[in-house]
C-alpha cells in the first residue's frame, strides 16, 4: 500500500465530539483563552519530534485536528481521517484535559486505517501507559518520556506494520502480553533539537494562537526542559520529571541557539514569541548570558514574552528593559494568600510579589499576574484575600499588564498533588484515565473537575471559580478595562453558567432518555448566547486554519509541504507548555 506519509503526528481536541453532542464548557477556556475551550494549542515536544523524524528521511507532518474542529462547527472528522495516508498515527496525550479526545481520535483512526499504527505520547500517556495498552486494544504503543529518540527507533523499526522489541521507553501489546520496555535516558543536549518547524504543521502555515485582533504571527520556543520548582499541581516539575521522565535536572539551550531560533522564526513570518521557562532557573551565569547575546545579536522578531518563577529584582529586570526589542513578562503567584500559596510550593511573599510589580512598572514592561483559583486549603477567606491582591495589583500597574485567573479543571496526573492528594490539600475524583474520559463525556465543565479539596466540594469549587469570575469583572470596570457593555455581558454570562449547572444537575437525576432530552433542551435554550461568545474565538482558529487551507488541496497534510528551513541539529519529547506542563495553566508559571 503506497503511503503518503510515515508519521502523522496530531494534536487532538479536548472532547472529541463536541461538535455532535451538547457540551457546556464554561469558562473551561478561561485559562488559556487563545487555546479555546478545546486546548487547541500543541505541546512544543510534537514539533521537535516531527523535526527529528523528518531530518532522519521520514516524511512526517503535524496535524492540529483540535484546531480544524473548533474552526469548523460543520467538520467532518471521520470522513478527514479517511483522507490521512500514514504507517504511523501518533496521537498526543500529553495534557490530561485531551484524555476524550486524544482516545476517540485513537479509535477513529484504528477503524479508518487498521493497518496503521498508532501511538500515544506525552505526559499523561506516560503516566498512564500501561492503562492505556491494558485497555484500549486499538492503541498499539504508548511512548514514555521524552519523545525523540523512541519516536525514531519506532520509525526505523517498524516494518510492514509490524511493531518489534527494544524501542525504547515504550509499552506495547505482544501477544495480548503487555511488554514494557526500559525508559529512554533523557536527552542532555537540546541544542540538537529543533522547535522552530512551522513548515511540518498542518493547516499548513498555522502558527499559535494569539486570540488578539488582528492575529500576529507568533510562536513559543522553550529555554529549557524540566523545572527546578516543584509546585504541587503541576506535572512538569522536578518531582514529575525525576519520577516519571527520566530527567534528574532542567537542561538548558544556549543563548546562541535561542538567538539563532528566533532568526528562523522570523525568516518564517513570526513576530511575537513567548519564550518559556525562566532562565534563571540556569543560574546568573546563564541568564546573564542570555541576555547578553540577545542585546549583542538582536532579536529577530519584534516581541518576546518572558516567564518568572519567582520575583525578580531590579537588576534582573532592568537587564531585560535594555534589549532592543518589546518584551512583557507573566508571573503566576496562583494565590493572593501566602498561606495557599506556600502549600502548592511556591515559596514568597505579597511583599516580593507587589515590589516586582513595580519594578516592572518603574521600567515599562508589561507584566501579566495569574492566578488559579480553588486550589488545595481555599476557603472563603482566602479568595477574599486574593481578590483584594488582584486590586492591588490593577492599582500599581495603573494600565500596564493586567491580572488574569482561570481554574485549574484537572489536576495534572504525575504532580505531587495527584500521587499524594491528602498531603497537599486535595482528593481526587478520578484515578485513572478510563474514569476521566468518562467524566469527560458528560455534558458540563463542573463534571469534568477532577478533584476536590479538603475545604470546598466539586460543586463548592465550581462556585468560588463563577464567584471569581464575578468579581474579576467587577475588578476590570472598575479599573476601566471593561466598559459597562462588556461588563454588562461578561455578568450575563456567569449568571447563565450558575442556570447552567444547575440545570445540568437536575438533569442528571433523570433516567437515561429523559436526561438526554433536557439536556439537548438546555443547550438548545443557551445555544444562541454561547455561539456569540465563542464566534470570537473560532474566527480565530479559523484564521489559523485557514492559512493552511489557502495554499492546500483539502486542507490536507500533502506530501510536499513548503521549503523547510535550514536543518540545524535534531529533536525534543513531551514538554511543558508555557510555564507548565498543564494545558489549562497560563503562560507565566509560579
Ligand atoms: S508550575 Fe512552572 S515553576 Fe512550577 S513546577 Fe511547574 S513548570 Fe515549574
């Protein structure tokens, strides 16, 4: 059978069919706004596997399928994957929020094309490999850990559709015998990979999502892989890669390969990008050489997005006014109470939180405060606290930057917090992936939670983050970033996401045909509002998408693509997005 590709490898949507069944997702998109309430947003590890591949004479394309879903209402999924031709589909599970969909797009693709393999990768797949294999018999091989090499050793070992021993890190089925094989090293030089390979991805010439009008181009590049913090609910932190990655400390990229990345990234038409993981975690020896070769060098596009971990003096920040380039910065407190703070690991004060605020503000740099909202000891108290730190900062910043908050839905399986809930303020709902892909095919995003803390219920959760968002809105008129008609909108929404649940609730003490109905009642009777809402957000997909259709029979991934760049050196595997490896975190960590 002739194959127009070796290796596809796909971003799956959040819930796969929720073009087919109601869902209501509230203010699931809050986090990450420009990733839509279907985490359309790739991690960066499917890029540099996809580069890996392709420098080693595969022919390999990205597939963002969650990004094709949200910007099309009328897609047709299954009669699209009909049209892929590929020995290898390799399905991204990294972020558990895409358990539906990554496992349905499995299915789908088992049943479209049986002779195909197909592959799970990425975090939660890691954390849930042998599950994976044990249960879902159209899943051939889950990949653990980082991605690159094993991906590679797969390519060049599979052989008439046939998958053979010693690919490592992976977990596969022999003979209905689950065969785990030993985990892959991490890689120590990520210099040798490459993140930069806008030309791989389909919609062809798709670039991340801004959510801004009009849509910059713009791309995130990471500084490292791995994390020295260890911050409770976040999967991509030194315990998690220690436990479950093979990866005992962060490796760093050289000033010269960043410097060098944003030239291709511009070459390619990017103009913003968001450089992810904080530099000092390298040391001052490595930031300070960053900086340096940024000022020397240039930087290629016009803006640059940096994370801090923790506050940062004067000295660092006043370093990062002087490049010749627009730079803002994201900073993640989580919490305006030291206390909740303190226990989901990040270790520092108000103080030292207000003081970088105005340091950022002394030098006119842009700087985005996030928080996450019912995390582990949360009571009500403590959500006052932290509303009125989010009105103090509003006071300092007087305009430059802003705060924003989402909830956290899920937390990340291979956190501190999931492998040991108690010892940190949580329970967990749902323990392993079959339960989660369940809890997802429910109609509504408070179902979806999958914990609970030892203050507040699911349904108490669900509440303080509707209350949050009321008082956010609140925040922003008063401090003039909503006019009263946005304002006006924004509370219309909320107070139609409490009828919302409360509906759904009541629904589901209904037997199965009824629940079904009133359910497709409610949506029906929401609809209307809740397609003005996410008009904004799918026009965006749809540019994005759209740019790949322009210059593409169909849309589809095509054997040719665009000239790639220049190769540099190779690969990377499943990596934290910006700041975390959680999808619904912000882009700006601790
Ligand atoms: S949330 Fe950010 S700083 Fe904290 S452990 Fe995760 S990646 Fe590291």
């Amino acid at each position: 059978m002739s194959r127009a590709y070796d290796a596809v490898l796909m971003h799956p949507p959040a819930i796969f069919d929720a073009n087919e069944r109601p869902r209501f997702f509230g203010p699931m998109a809050r986090t990450v706004e420009e990733g839509t309430e279907q985490l359309i947003i790739p991690s960066i590890g499917l890029f540099s596997i996809a580069d890996y591949l392709d420098r080693n004479g595969f022919r390999v394309a990205i597939d963002n399928i969650g990004a094709r879903v949200v910007a099309d209402k009328s897609f047709e999924l299954a009669k699209y994957i009909d049209t892929i031709n590929a020995r290898v589909c390799g399905i991204s599970l990294h972020w558990l929020a895409h358990a539906h969909g990554a496992i349905y797009l499995a299915k789908l693709c088992k049943e479209k094309h049986p002779d195909s393999i197909i592959v799970l990768g990425g975090l939660t797949a890691t954390i849930f490999h042998y599950e994976i294999i044990s249960k879902y018999k159209f899943i051939d091989l889950v990949i653990r850990g980082e991605g690159e090499e094993p991906f590679l050793a797969l390519m060049k070992s599979v052989d008439a559709s046939r998958l053979s021993t010693g690919i490592p890190g992976s977990t596969w089925r022999r003979d209905d015998k689950i065969v785990v094989e030993p985990s892959a090293p991490s890689l120590k030089d990520l210099d040798e990979y490459e993140f930069t390979r806008i030309d791989l991805v389909q919609p062809g010439h798709w670039f991340f999502p801004t959510g801004g009008s009009p849509d910059v181009p713009y791309w995130q590049l990471p500084v490292s892989r791995g994390c020295s913090y260890n911050c409770a609910t976040c999967g991509g932190s030194s315990y998690s890669y220690k436990r479950y990655l093979e990866r005992n400390r962060p490796t760093f990229r050289s000033p010269a390969k960043l410097v060098e990345d944003l030239r291709r990234l511009r070459e390619q038409g990017v103009r913003a990008v968001f450089l992810f993981q904080d530099p000092r975690m390298g040391g001052r020896r490595y930031w300070e050489g960053l900086l340096g070769e940024f000022k020397r060098e240039g930087i290629a596009v016009d803006h640059i997005t940096m994370e801090l971990f923790m506050p940062a003096d004067e000295d660092y920040i006043g370093r990062i006014s002087q490049l010749d380039v627009s730079v803002s910065l994201t900073i993640s407190p989580e919490s305006g109470s030291e206390e909740v703070r303190r226990r989901q690991g990040r270790y520092y004060s108000n103080e030292s939180l207000f003081r970088t605020v105005s340091i950022c503000r002394k030098y006119d740099l842009p700087l985005l405060v996030f928080f996450m909202v019912a995390l582990g000891y949360e009571d009500q108290m403590t959500i006052h606290e932290t509303w009125r730190v989010w009105e103090k900062i509003h006071s300092v910043q007087r305009g430059l930057g802003g705060v924003g908050f989402g909830p956290m839905i899920v937390l990340d399986p291979g956190s501190r917090a999931f492998d040991d809930p108690r010892a940190h303020g949580y329970r967990i709902v749902y323990k392993n992936l079959e339960d989660h892909v369940k809890a997802f095919s429910l109609p509504s995003w408070h179902q979806w939670l999958n914990y609970e803390t030892v203050k507040l219920d699911r349904r108490m959760v669900a509440n303080l983050i509707l209350d949050s968002l009321e008082r956010s809105i609140h925040i922003r008129e008063k401090y003039g970033i909503y006019d009263r008609t946005t304002a006006f909108r924004e509370r219309f929404l909320v107070r139609l996401n409490r009828l919302i649940l409360s509906e759904v609730d009541s629904a589901m003490s209904l037997d199965e045909g009824a629940r079904e109905a009133k359910i497709a009642d409610i949506y029906d009777r929401v609809k209307g509002y809740i397609d003005k809402v996410d008009s904004g957000k799918r026009a965006c997909a749809r540019a994005t998408v759209a740019r790949g259709i322009e210059g593409m029979p169909n849309g589809r991934p095509t054997p040719s693509g665009p000239a790639a760049p220049p190769r540099s050196r190779a690969i990377s595997a499943p990596s934290p997005r910006p700041g975390s490896a959680r999808p619904l975190s912000p882009p700006g960590c601790p």
